[in-house]
C-alpha cells in the first residue's frame, strides 16, 4: 500500500486490518493530506451536506446496546413514545427543508419494525420526499420483503450502523449479534436502496477495532454511500456512562481513515458534535467529513443550534447544501 500523500486513493474493495492500522499511524499532516485529497477527487470540499434527524419513534427497545438512552433495560429518564402521526413528521420534515436541510432521517427504537408499523413509516416516507427531500430511515433489523416495500414508497438510504469491529462488539450488545446486522444490510442493498453505516467511536474500544471496524464497511461489497462516524455521548444511567472520553485527535484520524479506505463515500460528522470545539470540527472536515446532522437534536441527545453552525460554516468558508459525488462516484461503485 502506498503512503505518498500525492497519490491518489483508488476506490478498493479488499482492505485489510493491518492497512488500516498503517494509516491510523501515519503523521497527522500527512493522514490529514491523503484525506483531504481522496475527499477532493470525489467532492466539492466546501459544500457540506445537511441532514435533519427526527425521533419518530422514542424510547421502549427492547436492546441492551450499552450507549443507548432509548433502551427498556437502562433508567436514563427518556419515556417510551407511540409512533408519531404522519401529518406531525411531514411538518418537521418542512421545518427542516426551511432551516436548509436536503435529508431527511426518521429513527424509531425498535428492534425490528412490524409490519402494521411499517404501513405508517412508508406514508412518512412517501410524504417526506414529496416534499423535494431524501429520505432516510433506521428502524433496527429488517427481512428482505420490509426493505423491498421501504425501496417500493421511495425511500432513499437505509441506516444501520455496525457500530465497532466485530471482536468488540459484544461488550457493548448482546441481544443481536454482528451477523444481524451484516444480514440487514445485505437486505437493504438487494432492494436497491442506498447504505447508510457507520459506528461509534469511544466506547472503550481499541485503535485496533476502529481499523477493523472500517475494513469491515469498506470490504463490503458496495461501499455504504453515507459512513456516519459518531463520537460517544455518555449518557447518565447508560452502561457507557463514566467512558473517558476519546482524545480528539484519535476522533480525527478516524474521520481520515474512513476516507482513504471509502474515498467516494461520504463520511457524516454525526453525534458528538454539540460537546466538539469549533477547531475540532474544523480539523475533521479537513479531513474529509462532508456532511452533518443539523437541528438542536439527534433522536434524544443534543446537537448545536443553526445559528452555531451557521456561524462556523461562515468562519471556515463552508456552505451548506446538497452534496452529490462527481459523476466518478458513481462509476467506481
């Protein structure tokens, strides 16, 4: 594997861990100049996508994810929610479209969804892109007919994080396993919708597993079109509550990693944000972030205000919009 910061970073499809590691070990500058590179050779580097995040469904999992506010098995004070109505998810979805969001994600905490459930997700799906908007959803595990009627109302991307490497997964989830969620996946490729998977970083892992987390995504067949990349927020009465928190820095690398091994990907600077200094967010579009939740909140924890980012975008020269890949994203798939 080639370390020169001036070559350009092919689209690849058998990466391995050890590979992964060498990059987490290279200088920061020059981690920092592959990845704005490999960034720039599929995207416009100061157009940064926004997405809004809507908790359609809150709280009552029956999952044991130790991070997660919304599980049935933790006491952190989120109250378990019905579904919401249609008409009350399309008027945030237009509130979203006016404070310059272009996505629009719906997440409910459920295991897998039921179908009767899912009648009501497909209207929401449909209404939302009515309105001009991408659609994403993340509804936990799926058959393969569910992500088939998902494709069949329009929806866009299907978000199902795999959340650390494989060998750590199980101190952090024990009530499904990393072959359900890989399964899932393949569900959501087969019916033709766009991936969206990411992971956690933070929660005790090791550099090792961050690697081997990205050379599981970026092996994948396809690789997903939206990488998330989540800083842990410990939320009191979760297992996870207490964690050291990641050096920033380590955070930033793995924003980099994720972008040489899945170059034409775009890699979603997601939770963590509201806790990150305006530097640290500036060093992780550097290198190679080309997108953002928007709005005070992601699903139950904080997220900063408009007016933040806004400011921010204004100081680093950043605009917020649509961001599709060049025509090349495409034809490397």
């Amino acid at each position: 594997m080639s370390t020169s910061p001036n070559s350009a970073e092919a689209v690849r499809h058998d990466w391995t861990t050890d590979e992964a590691r060498t990059l987490f070990a290279l200088p920061l500058n020059d981690l920092l100049f592959r990845a704005q590179a490999a960034h720039r050779q599929f995207f416009d580097p100061n157009i940064v996508q926004m997405s809004n995040l809507l908790s359609v469904k809150t709280g009552g999992c029956p999952e044991d994810c130790g991070y997660c506010p919304q599980s049935a098995k933790f006491d952190t004070g989120t109250k378990a929610e019905k579904l919401m109505a249609v008409n009350t998810v399309v008027a945030q979805a237009e509130q979203a479209k006016a404070g310059g969001a272009t996505r629009f994600c719906m997440g409910a905490a459920w295991r897998s969804p039921k179908d009767r459930d899912l009648d009501k997700v497909c209207e929401m799906v449909s209404q939302v892109r009515d309105l001009g908007m991408e659609t994403c959803v993340t509804l936990g595990m799926l058959r393969a007919e569910q992500a088939e009627r998902l494709s069949d109302a329009g929806l866009d991307y299907y978000n199902h994080n795999l959340d650390t490497s494989e060998e750590f997964y199980g101190e952090i989830i024990t009530t499904r396993t990393y072959d359900d969620r890989l399964e899932t996946l393949g569900h959501v490729r087969n019916a033709g919708l766009k991936v969206c998977a990411g992971g956690i970083v933070g929660m005790g892992e090791s550099q090792d597993d961050r690697a081997a987390m990205l050379a599981t995504m970026a092996n994948l067949p396809n690789h997903p079109e939206s990488v998330p990349i989540n800083r842990l927020v410990a939320v009191e009465g979760t297992p996870l509550a207490g964690t050291p928190e990641l050096d920033p820095l380590e955070f930033v690398r793995t924003i980099g990693v994720a972008k040489i091994m899945m170059p034409a990907s775009v890699i979603r600077l997601s939770a963590g944000r509201e806790d990150m200094s305006d530097e640290l967010q500036a060093l992780c579009f550097l290198a190679g972030a080309g997108s953002i939740f928007v709005g005070t909140k992601l699903l139950t924890t904080p997220n900063p205000g408009r007016d933040r980012d806004a400011e921010l975008f204004a100081r680093l020269g950043l605009r917020g919009n649509r961001q599709s890949s060049y025509d090349l994203a495409d034809a490397a798939q």
